[in-house]
C-alpha cells in the first residue's frame, strides 16, 4: 500500500499577502518557483502510481519544476471557491462580517456568479478525489499537487473527520505532506516538508 503525498504549490503574490485565491490564476513568484524547483530532491527516484494537479496554473507549474511527470489534471483539486471573498483577506472580511469563519461559514457566491462553497461541499469533492486515489494506492505511492485550504479539507477527509477539522492542518506554500497508515489507519507521517 502507497503512501499519498500532498504537495501545495509554491507561493504566489496572493499567498504572500494572504488574499483568498481560487479561480483567479496568478501565477507563481520568483520565490514560488525556487519553492518548487527545491522539492525535487524529496520527489525524485520514487515511481509514483499516480499523479494529479489541479487545473490552475500555479499548481500545474509546482508540479512541472518540482520534476514531476505524466500529471493528469483533476478538477476536483481546484482551490476552495470563495465567491464574493475571492482577493480579500480574513482581515478584510471581518470589517464588514466580524465572527466570519472559512470553516464553519464557507465562501459566499460572488456578484457576477462566481461560486462560493461550504466546508461540505469541498469535502465532497475530497471525498472523489480520494475514492479515484483509493484504487491507485495498491499499486504506489499517490501525488497531489493542489491549494492550501483544498488540501487541508482533503487531509481531514482521509483522517476520518469532518471537513471543518481542516482547519488544524496549517500547510505553507512550496511544501511535501505525506499520509501513511498504521495498522490500517490513516496517519499523518510527514508534514509541510522543505527540502
């Protein structure tokens, strides 16, 4: 049975400064890139049975600098919608709704129609993306090469726990997280790894 590795693409101008990204494709930064570039050491030699990336750009370029190879693009990896609170900070949002929480309250949809999501419903899309890993793991190791807040919902997911207990994984840009089992169960082995 493989091990799933989590690998959150490196940073961008958004991550930086903390506004909230999901469907606005910025791309990575100088840093972002050397972020990826470095996880090639704790990536090479391993055959993986699978790989996945999420459709947006910045995940896809981790993957590709980080030499990962043969990805096939899932979009169910695709960040947390955020809706009307896409490019606002936590800051930002709780002037106008104090006691706002991503994880109990989600995203709302936005004015011109772009989605917001609960914590529910990106468990949902954790949960397909971990029945399509569940028939690769006999045969290797699994990568995922997506967002913060989707990876961390997802790592609940596989824990066992609600989408909401997400929010006790913090996960920073350009890093390796590894899932294992222990006697059967899923087990967090590594976390939020540099090279």
């Amino acid at each position: 049975m493989g091990d799933l590795l989590l690998v959150r693409h490196g940073e961008t101008e958004w991550s930086r400064s903390g506004q909230h990204t999901s469907f606005t494709d910025l791309p990575l930064t100088r840093r972002g890139e050397e972020q990826a570039k470095s996880l090639a050491p704790l990536l090479a030699g391993r055959p993986f049975a699978l790989v996945l990336t999420s459709p947006l750009g910045r995940a896809a370029r981790t993957a590709e600098l980080a030499g990962l190879t043969g990805a096939v693009t899932d979009p169910d990896l695709h960040e947390w919608y955020y809706g009307a609170y896409e490019g606002i900070t936590t800051d930002e949002i709780h002037r106008g709704r104090p006691g706002w929480d991503l994880w109990t309250d989600g995203g709302p949809a936005g004015p011109d129609g772009e989605p917001g999501e609960s914590p529910e419903e990106v468990g949902e899309r954790a949960d397909r993306v971990l029945s399509r890993v569940a028939e690769a793991l006999p045969d290797g190791d699994v990568v995922l090469v997506a967002h913060g807040h989707f990876l961390r919902v997802l790592t609940a997911r596989r824990l066992g726990l609600p989408s909401s207990e997400g929010r006790l994984f913090r996960l920073e840009t350009g890093t390796v997280s590894r899932l294992s089992t222990e006697h059967g169960r899923p087990v967090i082995q590594e976390w939020n790894i540099r090279a």
